[in-house]
C-alpha cells in the first residue's frame, strides 16, 4: 500500500530513536527523518519539500501513523524546521 499526502503535507519516516544512558535507559522521540512524499502543495503555498530531503522537524509536529508495522509521520510542510543537506 502507499501512502500520497495531500496539500501541503509531507509523508516522513522518522530517523530511528535514540537510546540516553544517563543515570538510565530512555528512548527518545527522533526530531529528524526522510520525506518519502510529498503532496502538491496549495495556491497559498508553493511545496518545496521533495522525496529524499533529510529534515528536522519540531517535538509535536504531525500525527503518527502506522502502516505493515512501520511507523510514519505525516505533517504539513510548515512544521518541518529545516533541510539538512
């Protein structure tokens, strides 16, 4: 199945979390991933993200979806932060 956001939304694949050890074990929430999709954009606003991009994203950004057992994050383009390139 796949998955083709709308608008101006942005289909992620999270980077995997991070394991801290200090004092303990915590698995924190990736703030970064790759687009995998892209939606077309709005008349308002022009989609300059494309499939490949590495971005940063903030803590709650999007809405988490699961699909076949891999987790996904879907988010307008406004909410990504930066590109990482």
């Amino acid at each position: 199945m796949q998955i083709k956001p709308l608008a101006d939304r942005v289909l992620v694949k999270p980077a995997p979390a991070e394991t801290k050890t200090a004092g303990g074990t915590a698995k924190e929430k990736p703030l970064q991933g790759e687009v995998l999709a892209v939606g077309n954009g709005t008349k308002d606003e022009e989609m300059i993200l494309k499939p490949g991009d590495t971005v940063l994203y903030g803590k709650y950004a999007g809405n988490e979806v699961e699909l076949d057992g891999v987790k996904y994050m879907i988010m307008r383009q406004s909410d990504v932060l930066a590109i990482l390139g």
